[in-house]
C-alpha cells in the first residue's frame, strides 16, 4: 500500500486556464467549501480555506477584559449632544 505523508508534500503538475496559471489539487488536500484565501511568503504559496466568521467566532478570539470599570451614577454625568 503506497501511503503519501502530507508532510512531505507531493509533486504536481501546473498548467495553464486561460490567462492563469493553475494547478490540480489532490484529493488528500481538498480544503471545506469553495473558496480560499492565497498569499505568497517568499516562494511559497499559502492556500487557506476561507472562513465566515460572525460576531461570535471573533468574540472567541479576544482576551478577556480584566479590569474593572468604574462606577457611573446615573445623573452623574453631564450629557451633551455629540455631532456625527
């Protein structure tokens, strides 16, 4: 049994789709969905799937706040109109 690590990567061929170079994507690295992000690093190429992201994931992301706020007494404050 011929197992391919994808460590090590695989060989593939490049072509041309019209005006694009292109390449086949193996099956071992078949990313979710249909659309992907590219950036170049030096000479590598970088392929991501592209992720939907919510309000929800990005809260995930961020650190939790640790200090504390400071007390507003309702009244406390002088309101004043703001001009956008």
């Amino acid at each position: 049994m011929n197992v391919i690590r994808i460590e090590e990567g695989r060989e593939v061929r490049l072509f041309r789709n019209g005006r694009n170079q292109a390449v086949r994507i193996p099956v071992e690295f078949e990313l979710p969905g249909n659309e992907a992000i590219m950036r170049k690093e030096g000479d590598r190429l970088i392929i991501e799937p592209k992720t939907k992201s919510g309000l929800l994931e990005w809260l995930a992301t961020i650190e939790p706040w640790d200090e504390e706020f400071p007390d507003v007494d309702e009244g406390q404050l002088p309101l004043e109109d703001v001009d956008l």
